[in-house]
C-alpha cells in the first residue's frame, strides 16, 4: 500500500488495514499513554504483594532494575520495530499467519485475560471510592463480592471506564496525557509521606524496611533476586514479546518510540510499586495488621485506604485515575481481539461488551488479591503466540517461508501454529508444575520453543 494511500476504516481505528502516515503520532503520545499505564492502580496493589513474599531489600531493587531493563528492550527492539514495519493490529496480523479460526481461539483467550485484568484494576479503584462509604475492604483471602455496596461501586467504575474505553485510541491516550502527571505525583507523594510516617532518616534506614528479607506472609511463596527480575520483565509479556501493543505502536512514527515503556517501566514498576510497598509497610505497624498477623492470615492488601492514609481525599483520587488509566488501554486492546472477530459488529459496542466483562471480573476480588500469580499466567498463556510474529520477521526468509501463510494459502486453520503453542505452552506448563518451578521462569522457555516449532512446522509446510 502506498504511503499516501487513505485505508478505509469504519470507525477511524484502522482495525483491518495499515494506519495511514496522515494518523501517526510522535513519541509524546505514547510517554504520556506508557506513563499512566504502568503507574496505574495495579501498582498498589504489586507493590505491596512484594512485601508479602518476604523479598529481601537487595533482592527487591535490584531485581526490579534488571527486569525492567529486559522489558523496556523488548518493547523496543521487539514490538515497536514490528509495528511500525507493518502497522497492524496483533490480531489482525497473527490472523493473515493462523487463519480465521485459529486466530478466533486465541483472540478469546486473549480479550477474555485482558477483562480479567482490567478487572482487577476495576476492584482497585473500587477500595477508594468506598471509603466514605465505609466499605468492608476485600482480604487477601477473599474471593466473592463481600457486599451489595461493593458491587454498586465496581459497575459504577465499571461503566465509566468501559464508555472512556470505547471512545478509542485518542479519546484513552488524551485521558491518560491529562492524568498521568497527577498520578506520577501521587505515587511520589505517597512514598515520601510514608518514609516519614516511617521515620526514615537515612538509606540505611530505608534499606532497613526490607532488610535480609523475611518469611513470606501465609499463602505466599518466598521471592528472591530472579523471582522479582523475571516476574516484572514479563508482567506484561503479552503486550511486548507477546506483542500485543502491536495495536499502539502501530500508530507510532518510528521504532523508537518504543523506548517510552521506560516511563511506564521505571515510574511506574519501580518507584510506584516501591512507593506502595511503603505505605503498605505503614499499614504493617497498624495494631489491626498484627492482629491478622496473631491469626495467622495475611492483613488485607487495600489501595484505597492505603492512600488515604498517606495523602487523604487526593490519595483517593489517585487510586481511581490510576485504575481508569490502565483499565482503558487495557479494555480497549480486549475490544481489538473481540472485533477481529465478530468483524460485522462495531468495535464501539464490541468494547462496551468487553468493558461489561471487565466490570462483572472486577467485583470478584480474587483475581485483584492474586495478582502476582494471575499477571504470570496471563503471560505465560499469551506470550507465545507473539514469538509466532516475532520468528517469522526475523526468521522467516532464512528459512524460506511463505510469509502470512494462511493469506497466501487462503486457508482459515494453520496447523503449524496451533501444534507450536500447544506444545511448546502445555509442555513448559507441565514442566513447571512437575518440578515446582515458579512459572514467569517459564515463560521465556516457552516463547522460544513456540517459535522454533513454528519455524520447524511451517518450513515443512513450505516445502
């Protein structure tokens, strides 16, 4: 397609043809987008679970420092130097590799952990907005909806967030342009209001909260220096070597955008999750925490109050732009894998479906109480089938390929796919399970064998 060439696009977000050179955006757009993203309202809740691990303070730092190095350089070198090659949506591109049907399955699974997720950033912000409503906070143990007012607040947030959603990629990256410097202070804030309610007068004094580390919370597995490296490289591996923001860098003018998941990384994983792990340390010294403690369960992991304890009313304003922040994109990239396909609904009411799914998630609070564990699995399933995209651009000519084999061949189920992430994801699964093996050390294993596979099986095809 010539560059010049306008594609046809119902709706304006291009989610069946390349986005045009008049629509790109420069790198702000995205800072702004990556920025209010990844300091977000899950952060409230990461940064505290760390603490429930019993992770060591070098061990903590260190490991967040390395892992979101690896992710920032996925971001870039991986799905942004694939994007603004092609300029597609995930799905829409795997689809022209896998073939209708195929792809059909995987955008299921795809948009249905992409509701689950957002759904847990639903019930964050929901913490907050039921403060003055002297709400019951959900417990780390909980798994129901503890109340009629509990589930009144989720679909009030609910629908807010999934109509802001649906709006599309301007309408979420202006939210989040506007919001992200308010949230960015309010984690910053927070922490500092929380090394002083702490009485920390020196590094010394802040290396001491985390110390050698300590026994994990009941429930809890022990994390280590690769525990916290690997997990935060892939806390989002759906969205970069699963290549999921394929449909945001698509509309990005060069590669180097990519190098904005910094904002998101080291504003958002690091300080952020840092910062909440702070005022969860205050919570800590409250008598209510010991007294869980007494009982032997692990004191509930509540944003909300959390903030409001630290900054008050604004601390709760924070806690819900942080949720609507990452809740958008994030309900958005559901409605993309749900659009490609029902292709003859419009993506508007197709991300409203997605935001209700989202909502009906977000008054379960399980998913939002085990959230290091859910952030895993959602990339461990997801993540290989970006290695399908990523091995044939890199790949592919070398071993004599036919490029988007399904396309070409016109055939809507391309086995070589579907045999490459069901061996490659059930065999590390089972791996992992069999030997104990914290599953995010999975992840990369399984991304490399999907695409190994693929090269193994198309080249087959091929010949």
């Amino acid at each position: 397609m010539s560059k010049t060439t306008e594609p046809i696009a119902s709706d304006g977000e291009f989610e069946r043809v390349a986005v045009p050179e008049s629509k790109l955006k420069s790198w702000k757009s995205f800072l702004g987008m990556y920025a209010g993203e990844h300091a977000a309202g899950t952060e409230f809740v990461i940064g505290p679970l760390f603490l429930t691990t019993g992770v060591s303070a070098f061990d903590l730092i260190m490991g967040l420092i390395v892992g979101n190095l690896l992710a920032v350089l996925s971001w870039r070198f991986l799905t942004a130097e694939i994007a603004v090659k092609y300029r597609l949506t995930l799905y829409y591109q795997l689809e022209k590799i896998c073939g209708f049907q195929l792809v059909t399955l995987y955008n299921i699974a795809n948009g249905v952990l992409f509701c689950f997720l957002a759904g847990a950033m639903i019930t964050v912000s929901a913490t907050a907005v039921g403060i003055p409503f002297n709400m019951p906070m959900p417990k780390l143990s909980d798994t129901m909806p503890n109340g009629l007012t509990w589930i009144l607040i989720v679909l009030g947030i609910g629908i807010l967030i999934s109509w802001i959603a649906a709006k599309g990629y301007d309408t979420i990256s202006k939210a989040a342009n506007y919001m992200a410097p308010i949230i960015v202070l309010g984690f910053l804030l927070s922490g500092l209001v929380a090394l002083q309610q702490l009485g920390v007068q020196s590094f010394a004094d802040f290396w001491a909260i985390w110390g050698e580390g300590s026994e994990p919370f009941p429930g809890q597995l022990k994390y280590g220096f690769w525990h916290v490296a690997i997990w935060s490289w892939f806390a989002n591996a759906a969205m970069h070597i699963g290549m999921s923001d394929l449909s945001v860098f698509r509309f990005a003018r060069k590669a180097s955008s990519g190098w904005t998941s910094a904002a998101g990384m080291y504003i958002g994983h690091f300080m952020a999750w840092i910062s909440a792990a702070l005022l969860y340390a205050v919570y800590m010294k409250s008598s209510e925490a010991q007294e869980f403690l007494l009982q032997g369960e692990a004191p509930p992991v509540a944003p909300g109050p959390l903030a409001f304890n630290a900054l008050g009313v604004f601390g709760v304003l924070v806690v819900i732009m942080a949720g609507w922040t990452t809740a958008n994109p994030t309900i958005y990239r559901a409605g993309l894998a749900f659009q490609a396909i029902f292709k003859n609904t419009s993506r508007f009411k197709i991300t409203l479906l997605a935001g209700g799914l989202a909502t009906l998630a977000g008054m379960f609070p399980a998913i939002a109480m085990k959230l290091l564990d859910f952030v895993a699995l959602y990339g461990f399933i997801l993540a290989p089938m970006g290695a399908i995209i990523v091995f044939q651009h890199f790949f592919g000519k070398s071993f004599k390929l036919i490029e988007n084999y399904a396309e070409n061949r016109n055939i809507s189920f391309n086995w070589a796919v579907l045999i490459s992430w069901v061996l490659a994801s059930g065999g590390c699964y089972l791996i992992a399970q069999q030997f104990d093996i914290f599953l995010s050390f999975m992840t990369l294993p399984a991304w490399i064998c999907c695409g190994l596979l693929f090269l193994l099986f198309s080249k087959k095809l091929s010949s």
